[in-house]
C-alpha cells in the first residue's frame, strides 16, 4: 500500500481527480447523471474497502448501513420537512446507531458468520421496510419533497466532491496507527492480541466509520435520485455490486475501490443495447479481472510498476 503514496499512485489520484473535475465541460447531461450516481457507489465501496481490506471481516451487507442512512434521512425530510442536511445528519446517526447494535455481537463470531449476521440484517431492513409501508412506501418507495439540485453540474460537483473528500479521509485513515492495526488485526488476529491490541475495539471504530460514509452517502443518493425504495439502496444485487467494485478496483487501496464502482456503472451503461447480455458481459470481465488480477486494477498498476 505505501506505493500508492508513491509517484505512480499520486499521479493515478490527480489524473483521476483532473478528468472528473474537467466532466461538466465535455460530457452530455446523460452522462454526467451516470458519473454522479457512480460517484455515491465509489464511496460505498471505498467505505466497505476500510472494512473487508484491512479489518478482514467479509460484510456481506453493507447495503444494510446504506439503507439506514437513506431512509432515516428520507423519512425525516418526507414527515418533518426538515432541511436536507438536517436530514443527513439524522440519517447519519440511524445508520451509526444501527451499526454499532450489529456489530457489537456480530464482531464476537468468527470466521463466516459475521459476514451472515451482515447478510441476515439487509433481509431483516428489507421487511421492515414492506411491514412498515404507510411509513417507507413499501416495495414502491418513497419520494422526498426535496433535492439537492436541478441542475446536472451541480449535483455533479456534489457527488465528486463529496467521494473526493471520502477518498483523502478514508485513505488518511488507513495509512494512520489506527489503519495500521487493523491491517495487523485482519491478517492475525491473534498475534494482534497478543501485542496488546484491542482488536475488537478497532474492528468497531471501523465499522463505524463505514457506517457514517456509508449512511451519509446513501442520504446523498437518496436527495439526488428524489426518492428512497428498495431497488436502489437496499438490495442485495447492491451489496454484490459493491463488493465487487472493491475488489475489482483494488483491496486495500481505498482509491481502487472508488475506481471498481466507475468502471462498472460505465461499463453496465455502455453496454446497455446488449440488453440481457450485459450483466453477463460485466461480471465475465470483472470475474477474469479478480481472477487473474487478484489485486485488482489498481493493484495491479502500482505493483507492476514496482516490478
């Protein structure tokens, strides 16, 4: 990982950061809606990058903080009225509070059964949300009165923005004592004990750190399309997107994961006209990729350069 702090990584960064910052000049409307919505995606998978590449624990449901975070934001906004970052803030601390209740006896199990506690609570929001309807719209959803903007550029320069600050504290995170740890405690955990670290401890800083990335952007999502439903912040055919751009784009690199989640949105929406051939096409290419790249995309750069 320290070489993506190295000439090859930092010029990775800025070109990525010059061409998305240059999007609103050259690319049609359409696109830039595409871009926006991977942008949200980029840091769902950055977040759950901070918890399987480093913690090493497989959340199969980050799809579970994400939905808590978009209809704890969208329910306050639809019933109170409250303003949007009001409404962000409660969000945020829905899907923190809900966190921190799953993962405290979750982090207790070993081996599969944290990633299965993880899957079991999106199955769990998933009917609350039905049983619950007259509040969340049920399988229908739910729209907000009200959005971020109109304007395409703008909720561009939101989403970007907001996965770019994402990027420098994610990473800045896993490159601090407390990245470090977990790192350690992923790898061995027993041996991370037997040093004197609270591993437990520095799993649940991290997953609550997902938890607040994850539910923030899931509000921003939310704000963004105008409506909250299950399809689009909840499912499990989410979840599997995300785990996929993290390790497609790079496990451990923060940054990989955020560009595993822009290559597949534009990749599933280029090969749109292939109709149902397009999600096989998408999950061959991202398949072979973890296969034969086990690294990822932006593994595979930094470590061919070092090579």
């Amino acid at each position: 990982m320290a070489l993506l702090t190295g000439s090859r990584g930092l010029w990775i960064a800025a070109l990525v950061i010059a061409i998305g910052a240059s999007g609103p000049w050259w690319l049609s409307v359409y696109i830039l809606g595409v871009l926006t919505s991977a942008y949200y995606f980029g840091v769902f998978a950055m977040s759950w990058d901070l918890l399987f590449g480093f913690a090493g624990e497989v959340n199969f449901g980050p799809t579970f903080l994400i939905g808590l975070g978009a209809y704890g934001a969208a329910i306050l906004n639809s019933t109170m009225g409250f303003a949007i970052p009001i409404c962000l803030v409660f969000g945020v601390v829905v899907a923190l509070v809900g966190g921190v209740l799953l993962a405290l006896p979750a982090l207790r199990l070993h081996g599969p059964y944290f990633g299965l506690v993880t899957l079991v609570a999106v199955l769990l929001l998933q009917n609350a949300i039905v049983i619950f309807a007259h509040i969340t719209g049920g399988e229908i959803g739910m729209t907000v009165p009200d959005v971020l903007s109109i304007s395409a550029n703008v909720n561009y320069w939101y989403a970007f923005g907001f996965m770019v600050v994402s990027a420098i504290i994610l990473f800045g995170l896993s490159r601090s004592a407390i990245g470090l740890i977990l790192q350690a405690s992923g790898q061995d955990a027993i041996e991370a004990a037997a040093l004197g670290f609270n591993v437990t401890k520095h799993k649940l800083a991290a997953f609550c750190v997902s938890a607040v990335f994850s539910g923030l952007a899931g509000g921003m999502l939310v704000f963004y399309l105008g409506a909250a439903s299950v399809d689009t912040v909840v499912d499990l055919s989410i979840a599997v997107q995300i785990i996929i751009a993290a390790v497609l784009g790079g496990r451990r690199t923060i940054l990989g994961a955020a560009l595993g989640a822009i290559f597949l949105l534009l990749a599933d929406e280029a090969l749109r006209p292939l109709g149902q051939l397009n999600t096989f096409v998408v999950s061959a290419v991202a398949l072979a990729v973890i296969l034969f790249f086990p690294d990822g995309m932006l593994g595979y750069l930094l470590h061919g350069r070092e090579e």
